[in-house]
C-alpha cells in the first residue's frame, strides 16, 4: 500500500497539469476563432510565433 | 508577415469606441485605429491568407486578422485609413465586405461571463474525476484506515472545487432567498452543501458513506447545463450585434459649406445634415435643399415612394431615394419618432414577461417537492431512531439523489440542439423561451411590405405597352437610379427590349427622367407630372409628346420562399393574417395571391398592435412576422415575434427570432422544429422523474449509498442528453 503514497500525487499533479494547461489556453483566447485555426495550419505561410 | 506584426496598441476595443479614446486617438496621430469589416464569403484557408495578405499590403495597415467562425476581419491601422478603401481593397481580390461599427461590437467581443462558466466547468470536471477515482477504490472494497485517508483527501479536493465552481448557484440561491422565493438553485445549493457538511462529518468519525463524489458530479453536469444555455444565448446574441453593427451610425453634416463625417450621436438641433440617395435619415428634420423622393415603408408600410421637396418634414429612417437632400434637424437621438415609438413597445411588451419558461413552472413544483421530502425523511428517522447523524446522512442522501440534474440539464442540451439546427437554416433564436413560445402558436400575423415582400418592385404589364414605348422608356429608365427605373430597366432587357435613341435625358429628382425622342419631348415619370389620371396600383407614367400617357404598373416582388412558408403554415392548421399600412387595394392583391383569408390594411402601428393585442385576449398564440417601424409595437405584443435581418434596428431587437437570409421559407419548418424540441423536454422531464420514482424510495429507505446516487445521477443525465440529440 506504501505504493500509494507515490501514486495518489502524481495523479493529482498531472491532472492539475492539464487544468493548468487548460486555463491558459482560455486565458489566451485559443476558442475565439475553432473553425480558423483549424484552417490556418493548411496556409503555407510560416511564422515564428502564432498571432495575437 | 511578421514584420507587420506590431504590439496590439488599442488593447482595449472599448476604448477605442469612447469618443473621449477617439479624440485622443486624433491628436496622437501615432495611435492606430481598429476597423472591422464583415466579410460572408470567407470559407478556406486559402481565402485567410488572400484577404490578410491584401489587406496587410494596403499602406496605413498595421496588421489583419480574419476570424473564420465570425467571418469578420479585424484591422489595426493608422487614423487616415478609411474602412471604404479597405471595402475597395477586398472588392478587388473578390470578396463582398461590409463594415461594423466598432463600438456595438465590442460589447460582446470578450465573452467574460462565458469565460468564467468554462473555467468553473473546467475545474468542476477535473476534481470530480480524481474524487471519482478514489471513490471507486473505496466502492471495491479499500477500508479502515486508507478508506478515511482517502475520503480526507476527497475532502481537501473537495472543498475549494465547490467554493470555486459552486458560486453561481451560491449567487442565484441567494437571490432568490433574498426575495423570498424558491428557484431551482436553492435545493441545489442545499444539496450540494448538505452533501459536503455530512461527508465531512462522516469522514471524521471515520464512517462509511462519504458523498464528495457525488457533490462534484452535481456540480459538474449542472454547470455543463448553466455553460450549454450560455452558449447558445452568447451565439445569438453575438450574431444580432453583428445584424446592429452594419448600420454604422455616421452622417454627414454641412460645416462651413463643407461637408464632414461625424458620428449621428454628435448631431444636435439645427445641425445641416446631407443626406445621399441610398442614406437613411438619421434625424427628424426638415428638407432645406434638394429634391428626390422617400421611402417610407420600414415606418409606414407604404410601399409608393414619397415625393420630398424643400419645406416638408421627413422622420428618422426614412431612406433617400433619389436626389441628394439637406436636411435641418429639428429632433435628434432620443427625440426622434423612430425612438419615441420605444415608448409603445414598452406599453406592448407583455406577452414575453407573462411567459412562465417550462424550466421554471418544473422548479416551481420541484424545489418545494424535495425540501418537504427531505425534511420528512429526516424528521421520520429521527422520531425512529434518535440519533441525528443517521437522520442527517438520509436527508442528504435524499436530497442528492433528487437533485435535479437531469432538469438542469433537460431544456439547455435540447434547446441547443434546436437552436443549432435552425441557425443553420438561417434562423437567429434572441430570447431564451422564444422556440417554447414558438411551439404554441396557433395564428401567425404577416406585414406586407418588406416582410412579404422583397421591398423591389417588378413590372406587370411589359406584354401590354408597345415595343415602341417600351424602347423609349428603357432608355429614360437606364439613366436613373430610382427603383421603379431600375426595375423597368432590368425586366425589359431580360424581355429582349433595345433601348430607342432617345437624347439630351435628364433626372428631375422627385418627378422623373425627360428626354428628346424623334424632335418630340419624352417623359417618365410620376403621374402628376406628365398629366395622368391617378390610379390605384404603383405605376410609372410614359408620356410621347402630346399623346396620352402610357402607364407601366408594377408590383411588389414576394419574397422568396413567401407563398411556401404560407402554404406550410396553413396546411399545419395555423391562421394566417396579413394587416399592412399598404393601401386597401395592394393588401387585397397580396392576399388573394397567397391565398391569405383574412387582412387588414390601412392599419397605424396602435392598431396592429391593438389587433394582436385582442387575438391574446381571445386566447390565441400569435406569431407576428414583420420589419417596419410600424411593426414594433405589434412584435412586442405578440406572443412570439420574427423580423427578417433587413428589419430596422428597433423591430429587430423587439422580435425573439431573427431571419438572417432572405428567404422566408424557415419559418414554417421552424413551428415543427419548435414543436419537437418541446416534445423532447416533456420526454427528458419524464426521464428524469422516473430516475426519482426508483431511486428516492431506495434514499428514504435508508438504503441508498453513494455507488447508487452516483449511478443515477449519472446515467439520468446521459440519457437526458442523447434523448436531446435525437432531434429532428
């Protein structure tokens, strides 16, 4: 059972992990425009970063 | 790209609207402005990278952004650019752009309130799970000690998730308190609250039921209900500021004999203001120069353009038809008659606020049925066994297993997949109870003009007038731009017609074209002015020399997909009315050619609302159908209300339903769409309560535990969801 001690944080720090993640990506307005973004990655013009 | 890529200077799209940020933004010359341009045709990636591309390249440019979902593109650039070259731009590489107006936009351009559901929802949805997780082991059989340090770290998840993600029923239960009412929220919130402060009890006496699970499940599906119903109004209502946001609200005022582009709000009385052919009159006003004739169906109904000259008053949304006009403004804003006609919707406006949604009459049996229940079960186990904490975990059981998940999901997943299909159709759901409105509607009211009918007039008799005339008039015709010309103009040569050689034409605004045909003096024109006997119908007059006139009638175009949505309407048995502030003689013809059994014409804005007024009182559902200013009070009044996207402003925002194409077709497929949605909620209300009837026997028995709570709840609420899909 001393597994637990181990497994029951990590389950807890990757799940907040991926909360986190979510969060930012509200926090940066990345559901303003789905439909898009979804097209924009076909265009064959690169950038270094996404737009603003 | 990237070295078009600046930081983002106007941060806040709210400041740039305030007019104090737009003057600022005028004396700093470096401040860049946003334009923001609708742009329909947009689909690919292809056209992303075209219209960024030209618009980046126009000088002044700071950067372009296209938003796909909106079909909006938004522009950084300098104070000089004008949206119109950008129009030009766009217009050049194929694409038909209109422009926004920024300031109604950016209402709703950061959608914060959706934006906090989601994180809630997010949040609720991620400890729900790890709870979940460690509720399972303790389901299949983990005891003693690690069942309570499990339940302890339940608790520590627990606990914050619920104050973060439980505050908008916290808020709402609240509220409702505050004025002594009961709404859905409060046994949610005693749920959900109760749930917690007898796990926690129960955790530290080292007991066997804890319920965490299932107080983040029920937050969880709940707030997934609360974000559905969000998107779907935050959908709607971004759409219909984008209808408001094509209206840019500028004039052109006359400063110094010089004409400038200012703000409407900016107008004041006394103000010169030109007014161009096309315009609408943005102020009540007085004509000071210029002649041309006015519509003024979107007020009246009237379909026969007015004659305007120096002298006579013209009303606020009034459209300039042909000449260039000055006007003096005697009233402006909140003064003008399109805005006191506000005041009659307010007087209208009952038949929404007397609507009880089918979720709140649910709540209104429901909240009182679980409390009493609740209560019962725990004052029948303490009179059984005295003890308070057995009694205490049965109340909450109790309350947990009726806790209406299933109902706050039940009207939300169906109204979103109803709104969503009729969006698709071209059909914009405004108000929240509109398609539950809209089901039980049994007559349904039409207006005339611009609502059945396209507003462009069409020619009648081609096949009666002489080829001769016809020649001459087309040639008088193609040189104006009024729409009984241009009309005449396009049928006859689609007729095959050639213009006669007809010489020095010229526009009288307000009264016609003349010209020189065969040394003889040619006229097209309104009646009077060529000396014709008046008649009932929309006509232009041809006049040869001395000869009698020749009169072209016209009609107006049915809109497309009228006499189908017309027909649908009364095969599914609904009455149809039709009641215009057209002429008795247009209103008959219109109504004999749908087939429309009862009209009213002649009608003033207080008589159609009156009318509709007395239908509710009769016990009717009215549906009132129309665009116009004189319309507005009848919206109101009616039970449920559609106003077509060309609809001016105010009827637009007094209508729960927008039709966003022209095509009027939709409304009779939206009544059974409407119908099987509300089918659908009855059904989900059923489900739901059927879960109740088998699992509060089992909760009040003392017999439920949280395996069970969380099976039902779950599997209420799944089914509930795809009973919603089903939709058709």
């Amino acid at each position: 059972m001393n597994i637990l001690v181990f497994l029951i944080p990590i389950s807890l720090i990757l799940g907040g992990v991926g909360l986190l993640f979510f969060v930012y990506t509200v926090r940066t307005n990345q559901y303003d425009d789905p439909e898009g973004d979804a097209r924009r990655i076909l265009s064959g013009e690169y950038d270094d970063k996404p737009k603003q | 790209m990237t070295a078009t890529m600046r930081p983002n200077i106007s941060a806040c799209p709210a400041c740039n609207a305030a007019p104090a940020a737009e003057a600022l933004a005028e004396r700093e010359a470096q401040k860049d402005v946003r334009i923001a341009l609708s742009v329909p045709a947009v689909h690919c990636a292809a056209c992303i990278v075209a219209i960024e591309r030209a618009l980046a390249d126009h000088p002044g440019v700071t950067s372009a952004r296209v938003n796909l979902t909106l079909k909006r593109a938004t522009i950084e650039a300098e104070p000089d650019v004008m949206p119109e070259d950008l129009i030009g731009v766009l217009d050049r590489i194929g694409y038909e752009a209109h422009e926004l107006d920024v300031g109604t936009l950016s209402a709703t351009q950061t959608d914060k309130a959706g934006r906090e559901l989601l994180m809630r929802l997010a949040v609720a949805g991620f400890a729900s799970m790890n709870v979940m997780l460690l509720s399972v082991s303790v389901w299949s059989g983990a005891a003693d000690a690690t069942r309570d340090m499990f339940h302890w770290i339940s608790a520590a998840i627990t606990l914050p998730t619920i104050a973060f993600s439980g505050q908008p029923f916290f808020r709402n239960a609240w509220a409702a308190l505050k004025n002594a009412r009961l709404n859905m929220d409060v046994p949610i919130t005693l749920a959900i609250v109760l749930a917690v402060v007898t796990s926690l009890w129960e955790t530290s006496l080292s007991g066997e039921h804890a319920y965490f699970d299932a107080a983040l499940a029920l937050t969880f599906f709940l707030l997934a209900g609360r974000y559905l119903d969000h998107r779907t109004r935050a959908i709607a209502r971004s759409a219909a500021e984008e209808l408001a946001a094509l209206e840019v609200p500028r004039a052109f005022r006359i400063e110094d004999g010089e004409e400038r582009q200012v703000p409407v709000a900016e107008l004041t009385v006394g103000d010169l203001i030109l007014v161009r052919p096309g315009g609408r009159m943005p102020v009540d006003g007085e004509i000071v120069a210029g002649t041309s004739e006015i519509d003024r169906s979107l007020l009246t109904g009237e379909t026969i353009p007015v004659y305007g000259g120096p002298g006579q008053a013209v009303s606020a949304g009034e459209v300039n038809l042909t000449g260039p006009l000055t006007v003096r403004a005697t009233a402006v804003g909140e003064e003008t008659s399109l805005h006191r006609m506000a005041d009659l919707v307010a007087i209208a406006e009952s038949g929404r606020s007397r609507y009880t949604s089918l979720a709140d009459s649910a709540a209104k049996l429901y909240a009182p049925g679980v409390h009493i229940l609740s209560a019962l079960s725990f004052v029948g186990w303490y009179l059984f066994t005295f003890d308070v904490r057995t009694a205490l975990n049965i109340a909450a059981a109790v309350l947990i297993i009726t806790c209406p998940c299933a109902l706050g999901l039940a009207v939300p997943a169906v109204t979103t997949a109803a709104s969503g299909r009729l969006f698709r159709k071209g059909m914009l759901i405004k108000h929240s109870t509109a398609l539950e409105r809209l089901a039980q509607v049994d007559t349904v009211v039409f207006d005339k003009t611009g609502t059945l009918t396209a507003g462009a007039p069409e020619v009648m008799n081609l096949g009666q007038v002489s080829t001769r005339d016809i020649g001459i008039a087309l040639a008088l015709a193609e040189s104006s731009s009024h729409p009984l010309a241009m009309s005449l103009t396009s049928a006859a040569r689609a007729a095959g017609f050639s213009p006669e050689d007809v010489s020095q034409i010229t526009e009288v605004p307000g009264y016609g074209t003349r010209g020189v045909w065969n040394g003889r003096e040619v006229f097209l024109g309104r009646a009077s002015w060529v000396d014709a006997p008046r008649i009932s119908r929309t006509a232009a007059w041809l006049r040869v020399g001395d000869e009698a006139p020749q009169a072209f009638e016209f009609t107006d175009r049915l809109r497309d997909g009228a006499e189908e949505a017309v027909a649908a309407l009364k095969a599914a048995g609904k009455d149809v009315y039709l009641m215009s502030g057209d002429t008795t003689a247009a209103v008959e013809e219109m109504a004999g050619r749908l087939g429309i059994p009862h009209w009213l014409a002649e009608a003033l804005p207080a008589d159609k609302a009156a009318r509709v007024q007395a239908m509710a009182k009769e016990g009717r559902h009215v549906l009132m159908v129309g665009d116009g200013l004189n319309d507005t009070a009848a919206l109101a009044a009616a039970h449920v209300s559609i106003s077509p996207a060309s609809a001016l402003d105010a009827a637009r925002v007094a209508s729960d339903i927008v039709l966003l194409g022209g095509d009027l077709e939709p409304i009779g497929s939206a009544l059974g769409t409407a119908g099987s949605a509300i089918r659908r909620i009855r059904e989900n209300f059923r489900i739901a309560t059927l879960y109740n009837i088998i699992a509060v026997p089992l909760a009040v028995a003392g017999l439920a535990t949280p395996l069970i709570a969380a099976l039902a709840m779950s599997a209420s609420s799944i089914t509930v969801s795809l009973n919603a899909l089903r939709l058709r």
